[in-house]
C-alpha cells in the first residue's frame, strides 16, 4: 500500500491496523471496503450519517453483492468507526448476515490419484503438500528448508493464519519427493543466502522472494484440467481431501483438528458431513425391510420335573 496522495483519515486508519497487527490481506480489505463506502457517499466517510450507513446496506443489498463480500465490507466499516472515528453510534447500525452453511468440495483418492501423476515434479511436489500434509497455499509457497525436520518426521508450519504455529507429518513419500525437487530447483538468487533460510519454492522473477499463491493456483488449475477433473474444485479442495479422507480412516477427529490448525472443533467436525466413505457404509434401515424377519430362540422345553406337581 502506498503513501503517495494519501488522506490523513486514510492514514490514521492504516496506523491504527498497524498498532493491532492487522495482516496486510486485512488492511487490504477494510480499505477497499472504505473506499467503496466513500465512492457511494460520493464524501469522506468521516462525514457519513446513521442514514448513510443503512441506505449503503440496502445498496449492497440491492446490487446482488454475495453475502459473504457484504460482511467483509462492513468489517471494514465497523473498524473505521469504531476505532479510527470513535463514531460508536454509526458502528451500531452495522450489521451482518449469517452465511450459508456448505459442504466443502472434496475429491476422490482417484482423482486425486489422477491429478498427480500428470503433473511435473514442481506440480507434483507443491499439490503434494496440500494434499499430503494438509497445507494452506500460503504456507506452501513460504516453506523454507529449516521447516523440514527430517529427524523427527515432522513439518513446522511458522505463524499462519491466526499468527499460530503448528506441526505437520512428513511422509517418507513426502520426503523423497522434496529431494527429488531439490536437486533441479533452481538457486541462482540465493547462493549469498544460509541454506536453512532458503525458500523450498523461490520465484524466478522476484531474487530472494517465493512463488506467489496466484502461481500455485494457475499450476493446480492446469494439473486438474490435464487429469480431467470437472468439478469446480480450488486448491484448497486439496486442504479439504486431506481432511475428509483421514476421517474416513478412521484418524481421531481431534488429531485432524491439530493437524488444520483449527481452533474449534466445530470447523473440523464438518468434514464428518462429507466423508463419503463413512457415509456410504452406513446402514439404511429401508435395508431391514428387504431382509426375512429373524426368528427368535426356540425355549427350552421344561424338564419332566418341573412339570409334575410336589408330593
């Protein structure tokens, strides 16, 4: 974000993000979202009225503008009253709307099967992560070679989302293929640079930065068309699979929990809605109806002594 012609509100607002360590895809966004506010107001938001803010919901309302895009902008509204304004009475007109619950999109072990085998060694290795150890795109591209623990088997994932760090298994499988990789990667920019702080993935464009997430995305994106793949799956649809099918077998839900870096068990619990393997066995009683009515055990006849009278 640049600083060039930039209006003292605007300013304070980003010196108050900075002082709450609000990341820059935050910041990001509640700018976008004041400038969107401002645009409409046609003025300076600090100059906006209880009315302004309810025409502007209705506005949203009315432009189609998804649920989920219309609560992210009035986040960014809220923190603008709330905290650079000190306008508490313009924050309470603020609302949200409660988002659609949908099921995550998952692929098979097939497809999954399929989408790595025509992939490159690059590919392969960078999917691989996000389906092997569950990896966000962002936590890809930002590996480095201290993150690979080969003694303990481990990935260490440093202050992802939420600023929290977190563990991941290193398969053997994992490992062979980020050796594989680390013998044609290329390490033109980084030859001045302590090899446990070499990025695993560096662009070739950018000297001493990583490949960007958009370029992770374009490659997943190629690799699900060469394999045929039509469902409109993500890169985070690895992240998804990952999940659902270490439910399916038979992992403790509170180990996938970890393994996510979820903090509620509420976020990790949705995938039992879309383990189809789970799902699938799962026996129907409209089966029973189909099936003879099982005949209980005969009793056993009374013994000759039960049956005559005391003397």
């Amino acid at each position: 974000m640049t600083t060039e012609a930039i209006t003292p509100l605007r300013q304070r607002m980003i010196e108050d993000m900075n002082a709450r360590k609000l990341c820059a895809g935050t910041q990001r966004g509640h700018i976008r979202a004041c400038k969107r506010f401002a645009a409409f107001l046609k003025r300076s938001p600090d100059r906006a009225t209880c009315e302004d803010i309810r025409s502007f919901q209705l506005h949203l309302a009315d432009t189609g503008v998804s649920i989920c895009t219309r609560n992210r902008t009035m986040t960014g509204l809220r923190f603008l009253f709330r905290v650079t304004l000190r306008r508490l009475d313009l924050a309470e007109e603020i609302y949200h709307i409660r988002e659609p619950q949908t099921l995550p999109l998952v692929m098979s072990v097939d497809e999954m099967k399929r989408l790595l085998s025509v992939s490159s060694l690059k590919t392969r290795v960078l999917l691989s992560l996000g389906y092997g150890c569950g990896l966000r795109a962002s936590e890809i591209v930002r590996l480095k070679v201290k993150h690979i623990d080969k003694a303990q088997n481990i990935i260490r994932i440093e202050q992802s989302k939420g600023r929290k760090d977190r563990i991941v298994m290193l398969p053997q499988e994992m490992l062979d293929l980020l050796r594989q990789w680390w013998k044609v990667r290329p390490s033109r920019h980084d030859a001045g640079i302590p090899l446990p702080e070499r990025w695993l993935f560096p662009s070739r464009k950018s000297a001493g930065r990583p490949i960007t997430t958009r370029h992770l995305n374009r490659l997943f994106h190629e690799a699900a068309d060469a394999a045929g793949i039509r469902k409109g799956v993500t890169l985070h649809t690895l992240r998804h699979s990952f999940a659902t099918h270490l439910l399916e077998d038979q992992t403790h839900i509170r180990t996938i929990q970890a393994l996510l870096g979820h903090t509620k068990p509420d976020t990790t619990t949705r995938y039992t809605h879309v383990a189809a393997g789970m799902i699938s066995a799962v026996k129907s009683p409209l089966d029973r109806l189909s099936q003879p009515k099982r005949k209980g055990p005969r009793k056993a006849e009374k013994s000759q002594e039960e049956v005559q009278p005391p003397a």
